[in-house]
C-alpha cells in the first residue's frame, strides 16, 4: 500500500537499524498500546489453553444438555447488576452428592431411612428467576423411594411442592407442575412462589428448600441436585443452548491469534520468498510468478473461500490453507519484486557473486534479510484482516464446526436475533474482544510502518 | 479501499526516441497486451469452475439431492403408488435421468468445465441450476440485473461519497499538517482495520435496537410504499446505516493514505518553487499536487468503480440487503455454478478491460506516459 521506493532507501541502509528502529518504538503511545493489547492477548490465550485443556473446551462447548442444563438460558453476565438499579437475580445450582447441599440421613426400622436436605438462599433481587429444577436420582431395587419438597417463605408460608416415588433418575421442572399450578391457583408458578399473595408484588427475603425422602430398602439412597436459574449468569453469561459464553470468549482469544498471525506470517514470507526467487533468477521463473500474479487478481477471494467452505471443508485449518494460498501472488509480490529488483544490483550482492557465492545463499542470506523491516510493519498490520476473516466467515455460518470462537457467537447471536430481542451482550462481548484485538495490532502496525519507514515519520 | 500511493518514477515509461512509428508501437502493444489479458481471464475462470465444482465433488452432492427428490414425489404419489414395484422403480430411473441430463449431468466433468468456459467468455451466461430471480425467471443475466440496481444503489452511494470526501480532506489536511484534525485522522487510521459488516452491527445495536430510529435491515418498508416520494424516503431511510458503516470502515484510512500521498508530492522542489514564486495555495494545489497525482487517483477511481460490482456480500448479509453479494452467497449455497461463473466473468471482464484503459488514460494525462514505450 505504501511507497516501496522510500522504504527501498531504508533497505540500503544498515541491518543495525532493524534494532536501533525497534528501540524507538516506547516513544510511539499507539505502539505502547498496540503492544499492550498484543501482550494481553497472548496471555488469555495461554490462560485459556491451560485453564481449559482442548478437550474440556471441545466438551463445554460441544457437550449437550447434560454439561449445560445448570445454565439459565440468555442470561446476560453478572456484572451487569453494577450498572442497573434493579438486580437481577444470579443462577446457582446446589446438589447433595458435592456436598453444596447439606444432606441427613436417620436410619429406621427394618432397614428403612429418611432423609433430609435443605438450602437456604437469599433472595434481595428485582427480577424473578427464569426457573427453578431439582434433578433427583436415587438407588433402590425393588421399593422405590419417596420424596416430598417443601417452600418456606420469608414471611413464614410452608407449601407443598411435590409428593412423588421415584425413579432412578426424574426431573422435576416447577413451572411445568400441572399440580402445582392448581394449588397455587397461577400459570406462573416461580413469579408466584416468589411473591407476596396479598399485593402479588415480589418479596425479598431469605427463602429456603426443604426435601425430605424415605427409603424402603437398606441399600437405598437419595440425592438431589437444586438448580436455580436466575436472570444473569457468570462473568459472561449464557447464549441460546444454555452454554456459558466464556469458554469461547476465552477461547476465541488462541484461536484468533493462531489464526491472524499463522496466516499473515505464512502469506508475507511466503511472498517474500517467492518474489525474492523471482528477482533473482529472472526469465520464465519471473515470468510464471507475473502471470499468476495476474490470475489471481481476477480470481473472487472471498467467494472461493465460500466455496471451500460450503462444498468441502469447515475446518479453520483448510480454510487458513487456502487463505495464504490465495494471498501470496497478489500485489504485495509486485511491490516486493519492484525492490528486490533494484537490492539485486546493490553493490554488496555484487561483492557475493565474486567471491562465488551460491545462489540460495545470496538469496536466503542476502537478499531476504534485507527486507525484514519492510516486512515487519505489513506482517502486523496484515493480522487484523485474518482475524476478522475467519469472524466474517463465521459469520456467513462457514465457522469452524468443532472450536469455539468469537465469531461462532456472533453468528449464534445474530441467527437468534439477539439484537432484536435485546440480548445485546451476546454481541457485544465477542465483538468488543475482536474490536480489540484488531484494533491493537493494527496500531502497532501502523506505528511500525512509521519507525521502519522514514519517510513516513517526517509527514 | 487499498489506494494506490506511488511516487511518478515508478508508473511512468520516460519518453526514449524511437525509430517505430507511433501507429506500430500502439498496435503492437494493443494486440500483445489484450492477448495477454484474454489468457488471464481464461485461466481465472477455469480455475473458478474448477473450485465451483470441486473437482467433480458437487456433483456426487447434486446427484444424491436428485435421487431424493424424486424418490419421494414418486413415493408419495398416490396415483403412483398402485403401480407395480418393477414398473415404479423404472419410472424413478427415467425421471432421474432426464433430470440429470436437464442440469446437464450425464455429460463428463471435463467436457462441462469446458462448456461452462465457453459459455461464459462469450457471456453466454445461461440457465442458472436452482436459483429463480422474484420474477420467477431462471436466466442467470436476469437474476443477476435484477440485483445490480440494489447492490449500486448501496455501493456506489457509499464508494463515490468516500472517495471524493476522502481526496477533498485529506487535500485540507496536507495544507494544515500537524494540526489537531491531522493528527486526529493519523490517531483514528487504525479503525479501518474493521471490516464494514462489524461497524453494522454497531450501527444496528445504536440505531435500530437502543434508539429504534432507523430499521434493523432489508432495502425498503413491507409492503413498499406505492407513492414514489414514500418509497424513496423508506429507501433511504433504510440505506443509512449499511452505507455508513460502509463509509465508516475506510473513511480514516482513506484520508490517511491520500494525505500522506499529497504531502509527500508537496515537499517536491518545483512544489515549493511554485509557492516562493507567490503563486495562490489554490493554483498550487491544482496544478502541481493534483496534477501528477491524478494517475493514481484514477487508478482508485477505476478500481472503485470494479468493486462496485462484486458487492459486499457479509455487510449486505448483515443488514439483509438484497444485492449482489448476498446473492452470489445464496448461489454458492445452493451449488448453483452458472451464477457463480457468471458473477465472475463479469468481474474479470471489467478487470481487464479497466487495466487496458488505464495504460491509454495514464499516456493521456500524463504527458511523460507513452503507451507501449520502453
């Protein structure tokens, strides 16, 4: 994009000036940042690798109702309670087999027990939760066990929840109680339990759960899973499936970085070489490069990538694969071409070939290295537009199927309508982090094209 | 938008005496440089066929949708479902094969690649597979016509705004270098590192959700307006926010490139000459920053003009414009090669026939060009 004959001038200077230029670079604000925010980034995509190993993450993101059902669905982070005056109430999940939930056990006669358990919370928000489930599983071989749960309000009610046997494994949803919903004479049954029967208005205050069981046999055993969804879930919280959105959050962060810097690494070098080859044997080699050069103008980038998407793989490594396969022969060879053109007749590769150095060897060693300061501001500043390639692609539905990344919300988010329906920090959370990330590498990109190109520092 | 920022040495052939005849220099020029062009867009549209059809891969995918279509109209015929099994699975067999050979299946990969080729360079553009413009038509030229208004409409709006807003400050920032709106662009430049559709949801998270000014997406209201005041004000209403994050995308960027280039032609000598001879900042800026830059910002110009028609499919996505991009996107999806050829082709034609002209445009304003001259 910019001049190659002024940064042409730098490359007859000297290789020392790659360090002394590199030392300029603290006096540059928006290189600090960029390289802050680079910084960062590398650090959460190590946090993440290490918090949560590939599998884990492949687990949480990939796993089914079973690792997601003690999420409320849509719920936004917690933290938004800071900055609203009405709190929203925050999810839980308590069980007895963690020990979370205390659990008693009395033995009785002829092998029978009862068992109790409660949980306690207080309850000091503006908003009902979304649902409240008890997961219950017991083991028992031919008598089943019984159990029977219990809502104690602040201001002192006792209802009945339910009286059921059990099986091995049941599911008690409250607001799908039929039962339940003719006793407290509502539809609604969670606003209901949480409310004040005379004003109807909600009620603050300490609520507790109480659930006794018995068991009928001398092996038999009861436990039970408590599990509260509120309005507002975690740091980032929850998208339409119920998954905990910072496992792709976090991430998205190795993904992207891979991603951006495998791909603009691979395509300059690449260029570099290739154009550097060019130069220097000249003839059908030059020639060749020129026409592919050309006939990968006219090729549609974007709609080849769709095209391999849609019809052939998802999968991000392909997807990068033929990203840097099309981004090699494009202009950028051309510029590159027009220096080393112009390095090929400097007097030091002059001094090479007299003494007979090999031809790989004056271009890996001579003429390549060179070029590193040019190199290094386009490398970084080229990271940006793979980044949100691989969002874009995304976007279109052609991530990919297996890793979480901020672009996978993002579509997620954008096939539900979240802005639509207001779920606005499903949005905006990934695009902050890729707004971010963009943003850093693109100005220390930018304040490196001004360290490394002069010309440039004095305008 | 990558603006072209190069100093004249390099674009430009100085004039060398030469014992041609100007008339066989051009001719000869015209005739290699065309026949190279041809030769490039033939080889990028055998290519594109190539990948639209992977290797023969979308085929095996076509063939099986065939079979399970008519598998199951066949089957769920309830006047066919008294025939004899023999008879029904021979009457599968036939539609099967005669709907192969209307998508023209039956004919070998090779030979259809080389069909589609020819084809599409005589811009015979053809039956597209599955897709039909809302008129109900299958014409490929049709569907495609039907979408251009929309996707120049949006484009050309939002490109032409850029690139002339773009030249006219960064003009006036390269005159006040070094103050506070100077360095404000040079500090923002950065930004254009987002891509357009990301400004869009921004815009349509500001505007359409919080503010619930401006419509989440679409090109005009349901249903449209039948008076034409109404309906070019629902048109427009609905095409601020896709052009502006358009514009947002590489406004800074843009400003940044063409101030720095300006600047750099200002600290030529004969630049400063023209200003010690007390010459108007006008006449200046007119004759001896404008004028030699005016290659490259035709370039630009050309350039612009080209990627109006590709369209920009994620941003027309996004805010559910009916253009182009998002249709050449749906053809892909549905393997619906004859559009995919055909957007390409026109694409590459374009491409070629703007670089042809900009050699001629290049010798005719700027006086050191001259065409076919080593």
């Amino acid at each position: 994009m910019r001049s190659w004959t002024r940064a042409s001038k730098l490359v007859a200077g000297n290789m020392n000036t790659l360090k002394s230029s590199l030392q300029n670079i603290f006096y540059y604000p928006s290189a600090v940042v960029g390289m802050l925010v680079v910084f960062l980034l590398v650090f959460t995509a190590v946090y993440a690798l290490v918090k949560i190993p590939y599998n884990e993450a492949i687990r949480l993101w990939r796993g089914g109702e079973e690792v997601w059902y003690q999420n409320p669905k849509f719920a936004p982070p917690a933290w938004i309670n800071y900055f609203s005056a009405k709190k929203y109430s925050e999810s839980f999940a308590v069980g007895t087999s963690d020990g979370t939930m205390a659990k008693a056990v009395t033995p009785g006669p002829e092998g029978t027990s009862t068992m109790s358990a409660s949980y306690t919370f207080d309850f000091s928000y503006d908003y009902y939760p979304q649902e409240m489930i008890l997961y219950l599983s017991s083991r028992y071989k031919e008598k089943q066990p019984f159990i029977s749960a219990e809502w104690l309000t602040p201001d002192g009610r006792k209802i009945r929840i339910v009286n059921s046997a059990l099986n091995q494994k049941q599911t008690y949803r409250f607001s799908q109680d039929e039962k339940l919903k003719t006793r407290l004479g509502t539809d609604e049954v969670v606003p209901q339990l949480f409310s004040n029967p005379e004003t109807g208005n909600l009620m603050k205050g300490k609520y507790q759960l109480l659930i006794t069981g018995a068991t009928f046999e001398p092996e038999s055993d009861i436990d039970v899973e408590f599990v509260f969804h509120g309005q507002v879930y975690g740091l980032a919280g929850t998208d339409h499936a119920r998954r905990d959105l910072m496992v792709p959050l976090l991430w998205g962060a190795p993904v992207a970085l891979a991603f951006g810097l495998i791909a603009s690494l691979g395509t300059s070098i690449l260029t570099m070489v290739i154009a550097a080859l060019g130069t220097w044997y000249g003839g059908w080699i030059d020639e060749l490069i020129q026409r592919i050069t050309e006939i990968n103008i006219v090729l549609p980038f974007l709609s080849i990538l769709i095209m391999i998407g849609t019809f052939y793989s998802r999968s991000i490594w392909v997807i990068l694969g033929a990203t840097i396969l099309l981004s090699i022969f494009t202009s950028a060879i051309k510029g590159y071409r027009s220096i080393f053109v112009q390095v090929k007749e400097s007097m030091y590769i002059e001094a090479a070939r007299a003494y007979g150095a090999s031809s790989p060897r004056i271009v890996f060693l001579y003429l390549i290295p060179r070029m590193i300061p040019l190199l290094i501001p386009g490398l970084v500043s080229s990271v940006p537009a793979f980044v949100f390639l691989e969002a874009s692609l995304a976007l279109l539905g052609l991530g990919d199927p297996v890793l979480p990344t901020w672009g996978k919300i993002i579509e997620d988010a954008n096939a539900n309508g979240a802005l639509y329906r207001g779920y606005y920090y499903w949005i905006l959370e990934p695009a902050t982090l890729l707004m971010v990330t963009g943003l850093g590498f693109a100005m220390l990109g930018f304040a490196l094209d001004r360290i490394f190109n002069p010309k440039l520092r004095e305008v | 938008m990558a603006v072209v920022t190069q100093t004249p040495a390099e674009n430009t052939v100085v004039r060398k005496t030469s014992h041609n005849s100007t008339f066989v220099r051009v001719s000869r020029y015209v005739v290699v440089r065309l026949l190279t062009l041809f030769v490039t867009v033939v080889a990028g549209i055998y290519l594109t066929i190539m990948i639209a059809n992977m290797g023969g891969y979308v085929d095996q995918i076509m063939k099986g949708e065939i079979r399970d279509r008519i598998t199951q109209s066949i089957g769920l015929n309830p006047a066919m479902q008294q025939m004899q099994p023999a008879v029904r699975k021979k009457l599968i067999e036939e539609s099967i094969a005669q709907e192969e050979k209307r998508l023209g299946l039956d004919i070998p990969i090779a030979i259809r690649n080389f069909r589609y080729l020819s084809n599409a360079l005589t811009l015979n553009l053809g039956r597209a597979i599955n897709m039909t413009s809302d008129s109900g038509s299958k014409q490929v030229r049709l569907i495609l016509l039907e979408r251009l208004p929309a996707t120049l409409l949006l484009m050309g709006v939002s490109q032409l705004f850029l690139f002339f807003s773009s030249i006219l400050l960064a003009l006036n920032l390269s005159r006040r270098y070094g103050n506070f709106w100077d360095r404000a662009v040079v500090a923002l430049s950065p930004t254009s590192a987002v891509p357009p559709w990301f400004y869009g949801i921004f815009m349509i998270l500001i505007f359409a959700a919080l503010l619930k000014v401006l419509p989440f997406g679409g090109m005009v209201d349901s249903p449209p307006p039948s008076n034409r005041f109404d309906y070019a004000m629902s048109l427009l209403k609905h095409m601020t926010l896709p052009a502006l994050s358009l514009v947002l995308s590489s406004f800074f960027l843009s400003i940044y490139n063409y101030r720095t280039f300006f600047l750099i032609y200002s600290s030529e000598d004969y630049v400063e000459m023209a200003k010690a001879k007390g010459l108007p900042s006008r006449d200046v800026e007119r004759r001896y920053i404008l004028r030699p830059t005016l290659p490259n910002i035709i370039t630009n110009f050309a350039f612009l003009i080209i990627s109006l028609w590709s369209g920009a499919t994620i941003t027309e996505t996004v805010f559910l414009w009916p253009g182009l991009g998002r249709t050449l996107y749906h053809a892909i999806g549905l393997y619906d090669i004859p559009i995919i050829v055909g957007s390409t082709i026109i694409y590459a034609y374009m491409l070629a026939m703007t670089v042809f002209l900009l050699d001629f445009i290049y010798a005719l304003v700027d006086p050191r060009v001259k065409v076919g001259g080593r």
